[in-house]
C-alpha cells in the first residue's frame, strides 16, 4: 500500500511494478475470472429456451385510383395500427387464442389476466419503414415460446386477426362515414326545405311587389295612368256634352216662343253648330295624336254623327214650323208647347242627356277605381326596396343551404362509392409478405453472447479480487518499498543466492500457471465453440 501510495504521489506510471502484481496474483485473478465466465456461461444452458416466430405483413394500397374513388377512413397507418393492436390484444382475443392454442397450460395456478399478461409481453409488434420515403408500408408481428410450433401457430393467429380487423376496420369508419355524411344530407334537406318554404311564404305574402315584378308594375301604373287621364278627359267631354244637352233642351223648349234669334238664324242652332266646331276641333287634335281605332276617337266620331243628326232634325222641324206659321195653320201656344214636349228631338235629348249622365256616373266611379289601382301600385314601388333587401337576405341563405346540400350529396355519393369498394376489398388492405416461420434456433438465451458476457464478468471479478488483496496486503514485495523505508541512502546490495531446489520450484510454479492459464483459456475457447454451434 505504500508503494502504491508512493506511486499515486509521484504521478508516474511504474510498469515494472504492476508486472509484479500480475506474477504475484495470476492464479488469484485466473480463478475468480474462470469461476465467473463458468456460472454464467452454464447459466446460459439451464435456462429454458424461448423461441420467437415472426411474420411480415405488407400494406397492400389501394388498387382503384384515387382520382376514381377517393377513400373515407383515415390515411394515418400508425394511428390505425394503434387502433387495431388494441383491439386485437384485447384481454377477450388473447383468451380465445390462449384456449384455441393451449397456452400457458403448464401453470394452472396463474389466472386469466396474468396468462394475457404474460402473453402480451411475449408479443412484438415492429413497424416497418420504406428507408426511400420515409413511409411505413408494412409491420412485423412476433410472438416468442418455449415451443416453436406454438410460437408459429400464435404469430399465424396473430396476423390473421391483423389482416382480418384492419378490413373490418376500415369498413367500419367507412360505413361510419356514410352515416353520418347522410345524417348531415338530412339536417341540410331540412334547412333547405325551412328556406325554400320562407322564400316561397315572403314571395306569396307580397305578390305584386317582389323585385322581379317591378319592371311590369311600372308599365302598369303608367297603363293606368294613361287610361286615368282618358277616363278624366272623357269625363270632362261627357260633361260638357252634358251642359251642352242641358242648353239644348232649354232652348228645344224655348222654340214656340221665339223661333229665329234676331238676325234669322232658327234658335238652338248656333249652339249645335258651336258644339259641332268643338267636337271637331277635338277631334282634329286627337287624330293627330292617335289612329282612328282609338277609343276616344271613334266616341268623338259617334257624338259628332248624333250631333249633326240633332241639327239636321231640328233645323228641318223649325223650317217646317215656320212654314205653317206662314200659312196660318200655326198651333195654339198650349197646343204647341204639348206637341214639343213629345215630338222626337226633344224625346231624343232627354235620352241623349240621362245617357250622358250615366256616363258621367261611371267614369267617375272608374275614376275612382283607377285611382285606387295607382295608389295600390304606388304602395307595391314603394315596398320594393325593403322587400329586395327582405328577399336577398332570404334568398342568401338559400343559396348558402343549397350549396351545403349540393356538396353533402357529392360526398355522400363519394362516401357511398368508397364503401362499396372496402365492400369488394379494392382499397388498402393487409397481405401477408412472410408467412410465420418455424424457428430452428432458439431467440434466448443467445449463448454465444451470454458466453461474451460471461468472460467479461469473469475478468472483472478477477480484477476485484486481485485489488482487494492486494490493498489488504501489508507486505513489501520490491525494492523500492524497502528503500522508501531507509533514513540512508543504500551503499551496496547483497543479491539473492538461489539454490537449484529454489529455481527448480521457482520454474515448475511459471510452468504450472502457465499451464493452468492454457487449460482456462481452451476451455472458455471450446464452451464458446459449443455455445456458437449449439445457438
């Protein structure tokens, strides 16, 4: 210990010194180390062997394209992967296989959960990355047993369970998908059809009214304007013609009194020759303006034609009165007022003017009516801008519910068409690239590595025993140690004087810790030659 603490202090490494130690303490260090390569290495064939059969599984892509048929389950492999290896290692599937298969029927003390729980630990599930894309397209599925026809028969199990609820899986979302794509085609029917019924209510609550119709509500309001100032102008003609019957009547009558005005002229014809010139005049105007079919030109015709017929009658019947006044064969004054109460032309311009006056009547009640109608078609003008805001704000939201519609039938129809191909199994799906394997060799124990793993525990419980020795070692053994020891300087030495007996002893300790050293060595060399041919 003091020439190791010697050592350490002058920071030096003496070479010559650990030689020493490893002559001293080689069958100290050869011992420990062969005893710990040995029980580790015999450890290696007590322990019972595990064998591990795997399987393959390749993600098949879909074999219709996807501009074709777009699918409806989620293109996350690893989060479906999940999905499945929780449901396939389901504490329900691992029993049945455990009852199918027979395992774990050696230790009939453990339960149903520690069998799954012992199962799920042998099982090994590895995905498998294309290195070119970065892309998972494919797994591996293990399974390790003491048995290796049971570990092939699990790992089979196993991938077929895979392959079997990936497409039921898939299916599944799809149908999923489906039903709720139509559970939302009905919600958006449904608002559709609340938007098409308050549309079709505003439009049949103002009809009339509506923007579309404002272009034919102006033409009709200035139809109705056109025929109120007609109705008006003829309203005033049937009342002027009314005055002018009035007069006439007045004057018929005034007949068996005064006959000619003062210049010869019989009387009341100034006033149908007036009439007549203002009838003409007006109608002179009006065909300037319109055609001869127009209404009011034919009823100015008409009343013209009456007018000079009136005349005519009543000039001829003054001349003829005033012939017989000639003649002396002129009625009495009662007798003639009698016979102009009933002749023709005055009977004529009573009907003429009870005529005139019903006319009067009912243009001034389709006056009224016009009117009416205007403001009625004033009012609907007026609404319109309020009701084109109404009905594009309704409108909108047809077409935003229309839209959704359209493209929730789309999808559906896309979802439907998906479905149907993971119905006939054309999408992504699972093969198995390699089948489950029958393992020759056992998985564990490896004892080539256990024999590695031993010859280095070996070593180092060599190495422990050597410096625990030697720290607990009080003797000098060199030179050095016991000059370190001296207050003097050493003058001279005495050499050692070896006897033969001495050497002999001597050389037969090197030969037999070198043999011993071989025999280790062979026998390390012939369990790891065992251990490699055996694995």
């Amino acid at each position: 210990m003091a020439e190791m603490a010697e050592e350490q202090g002058s920071g030096g490494l003496d070479l010559q010194r650990y030689l020493n130690i490893a002559q001293r303490r080689h069958m100290q260090f050869l011992v420990p180390a062969f005893v710990g390569w040995l029980l580790v290495w015999s450890a290696s064939w007590v322990l019972p062997p595990r064998y591990k059969s795997d399987t393959t599984i390749l993600v098949d892509p879909s074999t219709m394209p996807k501009d074709y048929v777009q699918p409806n389950v989620v293109d996350d492999l690893q989060a479906r992967l999940q999905s499945i290896k929780q449901q396939v290692l389901s504490r329900t599937r691992l029993l049945l296989i455990i009852d199918k298969l027979h395992l774990y029927d050696g230790d009939r003390h453990l339960a149903d959960d520690d069998k799954v729980a012992l199962m799920g630990k042998d099982i090994d599930i590895e995905l498998v990355q294309d290195p070119n894309r970065d892309q998972i397209n494919g797994f591996k599925i293990s399974y390790s047993s003491h048995n290796p026809h049971v570990a092939q028969a699990v790992a089979s199990e196993l991938a077929g369970l895979f392959i079997n609820e990936n497409g039921k899986v898939r299916l599944q979302e799809s149908e999923n998908t489906t039903k709720f794509l139509a559970s939302q085609l009905d919600a958006a029917r449904t608002r559709l059809a609340e938007q098409e019924a308050k549309v079709r209510e505003f439009k049949s609550a103002h009809e009339g009214a509506l923007p579309t119709q404002q272009a034919s509500n102006l033409q009709i309001l200035a139809g109705y304007q056109q025929e109120l100032q007609n109705e008006q102008d003829a309203l005033n003609s049937a009342r002027q013609q009314q005055s002018l019957d009035r007069t006439l009547i007045e004057q018929y009558r005034s007949i068996h009194v005064t006959t000619r005005t003062a210049d010869g002229t019989p009387a009341g014809l100034p006033a149908l020759d007036q009439q007549l010139d203002t009838l003409r005049s007006k109608l002179a105007d009006l065909s300037s303006r319109y055609t001869d079919n127009y209404p009011d030109v034919q009823s100015l015709k008409d009343q013209i034609a009456r007018t000079e017929k009136m005349r005519d009658a009543l000039a001829k019947e003054l001349k003829e009165r005033a012939s017989s006044k000639q003649q002396g064969n002129a009625p009495a004054d009662a007798s003639e007022t009698e016979d102009l109460a009933t002749n023709g032309p005055l009977m004529q311009l009573k009907g003429q003017l009870q005529a005139n006056e019903l006319e009067i009547a009912n243009r001034e009640q389709a006056i009224l009516a016009l009117k009416a109608k205007i403001n009625d078609y004033q009012t609907r003008l007026n609404q319109e801008p309020a009701n084109d805001q109404a009905l594009t704000d309704l409108n909108r939201g047809y077409d935003q519910s229309k839209a959704d519609y359209d493209e929730l039938v789309k999808k559906k129809n896309d979802s439907e068409m998906a479905t149907s191909m993971e119905q006939m199994q054309q999408g992504e799906r699972f093969t198995i690239l390699d089948a489950a394997s029958l393992p020759q060799k056992p998985d564990f124990p490896n004892r080539l590595k256990f024999c590695g793993i031993g010859l280095g525990a070996g070593v180092g419980l060599g190495l422990v025993v050597v410096l625990g020795l030697e720290f607990l070692d009080d003797r000098m053994h060199g030179e050095k140690e016991i000059k370190s020891l001296l207050p003097v300087a050493v003058i001279s030495e005495i050499p050692a004087v070896l006897s033969s007996s001495d050497e002999r002893s001597i050389r037969n300790r090197t030969v037999w810790r070198w043999t011993a050293t071989a025999v280790v060595l062979m026998i390390i060399l012939a369990g790891s030659a065992v251990s490699y041919l055996r694995n």
